[in-house]
C-alpha cells in the first residue's frame, strides 16, 4: 500500500511541477481549479493509503475522495488548455518579442 501511495505521489508531483512550467499559456480560472484540486486530491489519497499502510487511524472515505477529486481534476485541466489557434497564436507572439 505504501508503494501504491508514494507511486501515485509522484507522479502528481511531477504532473504539478511540469504545469507550473506552461501555466502562462493556460486559461486561469480552470487551471487554478484543477491544480488545487489535484494537490489536494493526492493529499487527500496518498495520506490516507500512507495512514493505513501503517494501521494508524484514519477517515476511510477520504481515499474515494480524494481519487475522485484527481479525477476531476485531470478532466478540468483538460479545459484550460488553449484550443489550438490560440495556442500558436500565443507561440508567436512570443517569437516576435524576441526577434
């Protein structure tokens, strides 16, 4: 179980850290929606699969929960991202300030 939780841990982390790095290019609203929604989903999941793998006490629904939450999350990522168009148009706009 612990394997489970530190596995789903980070691959969050990595999913969290790589959107840091195209946020300026997503829509604002739903991106920060689903990137608070996802820390708190795999904080929710992966503490509560850490807390039972140790048989420490926890609050069993917060794993479904916090599952679901990533989820929904990954779907609302879906709808900040730019649709094509705006995609390339932002690309190059940001070549011609630096040409």
């Amino acid at each position: 179980m612990l394997a489970t939780a530190a596995g789903m841990a980070q691959w969050q982390g990595a999913a969290l850290c790589l959107l840091a790095l195209v946020a300026s290019r997503l829509r604002p609203l739903p991106a920060l929606c689903a990137l608070i929604g996802m820390g708190g989903g795999a904080l929710m999941f992966c503490g509560t699969v850490t807390l039972r793998a140790f048989a420490l006490p926890c609050v069993p629904l917060l794993a479904p929960v916090g599952g679901m939450g990533l989820i929904l999350s990954w779907i609302l990522l879906g709808f900040a991202f730019p649709g094509r168009k705006q995609w390339l148009d932002s690309q190059n706009a940001q070549e011609q300030k630096k040409l």
